[in-house]
C-alpha cells in the first residue's frame, strides 16, 4: 500500500526496481553466501548442479524449508508445493485444476513442482586442475503463461498473432536433467534434503527409505519434485509456431536483433519457449527485472528495426556449416 512499493510493482520505475526476487545459497563451514535472481537459480542451484565460488566447489544439500518455518510456524510443504500435468506428445504444461478430463486420447503425466527457495550448500573440495572444465548440466525446461495480467493489447500480422500483456505472470519449470526416467528432482518434501537425480537406484531407495520413516512421508511420488519460478513482468507472446527449432532461433535472433537496437545487455530481455497442447509452440519474450525495465514496449515499437538487424547479423555470418558466433 505505500506509493513507491505500488509504482516499483506496477512498471513507473524503469530503470531499477526496489525489490527483487533472489535465492540465497548458503553454506556454514566454510561460511559463505552467494545469491542468484530466481531467474538464473531455477538452472543454477538445483540438486544436480555444483557451485563453483571462492576457491571451493559446493553442492546443494538441502532446500531451507526451515526458513520459512521460522516465520510460518505451521508451514507444510504442501502449502507451497504445485500439482501439475505434462502432456507428454506436445510437452505441454498445465495446472492440475486447468485440465478438461472429458474424452481426448491425450496421454497425460502428474508431476509436483516447488517454488525456488533458498539452499543449504556443502563444500565438496577446493576447486584444483585435475578437470579441465566445470560441470556443465543440460535440463529439461518449459513455461507456463498464468491467467492473470492487467490488460494489454493483440496485433496481428498476416496470419501471426502478437500478444502485449501488461504485467502478465509466467512460470518458468525445471523439469530434471536430460536422460532421466523421473520428472524433476529427488527431495524430501518435508526436511528439504536432496540427491543427485542420478544416483544408483540403491542410493535413491536408501534416501527414500530413510526418509520415510524419518519424516513420515506417506508415499515414494512425492519424492520427485521439479522446481519452478512465478515470474510477473510485462509479456510479449508470438503465438503458434508449428516447430520447435523454429521458435528457438526466432527467439534468439530477436534477442539478437534487440540488443544491436535497443543498446541492451544479453539478459535483460529474455525468453522462452512455450509448448501448447495443440502441438505448436510460442515465443514468450519477459522483462528479467521486477518492476519492468520499460524495454519490452520499446521492442514492440521497433518490431521492424530489430527483426532487420537480426536478418542482416545472420545474413552476414561467415560459418561455413553449423554457427555457433551467434547462435
């Protein structure tokens, strides 16, 4: 109800925001902290990923639902903890209580999903030069736009459909790693421990055991949790895409183009694509700074100028097979 909080919220301060959205990553011995925007968290600090910083590699142990106990007393995971649908042909997302069940020969899948909360870390070792790079971990990630935005405006040009939604509400998923049987990652939804989604199949059955019987939980699903962010930003949509591979490099190219002409960093317009349960695909274009940054109005106010400069950058690669300059 103060008046800065309601303009910071409602996009009036374009250039900074007085609040945003972060997860704090903390480890006791050595004592450390770090913090990452939920944005980059929800690929950063997840169960099957290593923290490279001050000299040491961590890993996430826990998830701090013991934070939030300290100011909820009667906090259940269950308070926070969404039920959600993959429908496995489109790799369409859905809330649960979104789902028609009446007739369709769609196969579906019921997975849980936890908001990004702050972690708990454990050093592993000092980083040393027996690796000659860090661990890289490839994810599985969808998007979900949520019904609720403060209006906006639809253009249409030739057949394709742009949506500008004022302070709209997406959310980012992280569905596990890339290989694995499970959707999500393994946690306990009542302590917050974690494993490494890929560990022996002895290993997730001691963990579930354990848990089990020491936090009582009542059955082994709700073990595999994905993680996720609500992200509220103005949006830009570009609906119906008929292939994946071509929303991605529609995307990427227009993040391109939009950096030469708006003089912007790399990230501070960002992007996702968004499969439907038609079978298509949406480019969703987000402001990455709470409180909106003002330059998805600008992109859409020079459409034209961006999508000819990401032309002319492509046109002028010199690759002579597959690009990795700019791409």
């Amino acid at each position: 109800n103060y008046t800065l909080s309601y303009l910071a919220k409602d996009g009036f301060f374009f250039f900074f925001a007085l609040g945003r959205e972060s997860v704090r990553a903390v480890c006791v011995e050595p004592l450390f902290e770090i913090s990452r925007a939920n944005t980059i968290a929800i690929r950063e600090l997840t169960p099957a990923n290593k923290v490279y910083a001050n000299k040491n590699i961590f890993e996430i142990t826990r998830l701090n639902f013991a934070k939030i106990k300290e100011k909820e007393i009667n906090f259940s995971s269950d308070d926070i903890r969404k039920d959600m649908i993959l429908e496995k042909s489109s790799g369409a997302l859905l809330e649960n209580f979104t789902r028609d069940y009446d007739g369709g020969e769609k196969e579906y899948q019921n997975f849980f999903s936890f908001p990004m909360v702050d972690i708990i870390l454990t050093k592993v070792q000092k980083i040393d030069d027996v690796r000659e790079s860090r661990v890289r971990v490839a994810f599985k990630t969808g998007s979900l736009v949520l019904d609720k935005h403060f209006g906006g405006t639809l253009y249409e040009i030739g057949k394709t459909k742009i949506k500008y939604l004022k302070n709209g509400n997406i959310r980012l998923i992280n569905l596990g790693m890339y290989g694995q049987k499970e959707i999500g990652f393994l946690i306990c939804p009542s302590c917050g421990s974690v494993r490494y989604p890929k560990a022996s199949d002895s290993e997730i059955a001691n963990f579930m055991e354990e848990h089990q019987k020491r936090c009582f939980i009542r059955d082994t699903k709700f073990f595999w949790n994905a993680l996720h962010t609500d992200l509220e930003s103005d949006l830009i949509i570009f609906e119906d895409f008929t292939s994946a591979s071509i929303a991605a490099n529609f995307l990427e190219s227009n993040k391109l183009g939009a950096i030469e002409v708006l003089d912007v960093r790399e990230f501070d317009i960002d992007g996702i694509v968004e499969s439907k349960d038609n079978g298509h695909f949406n480019v969703v274009f987000y402001d990455s700074l709470p409180g909106g940054s003002g330059y998805l109005s600008l992109f859409l106010e020079n459409l034209p100028l961006i999508v000819e400069k990401a032309l002319s950058k492509l046109n002028a690669c010199d690759c002579e097979d597959v690009c990795y300059k700019y791409l």
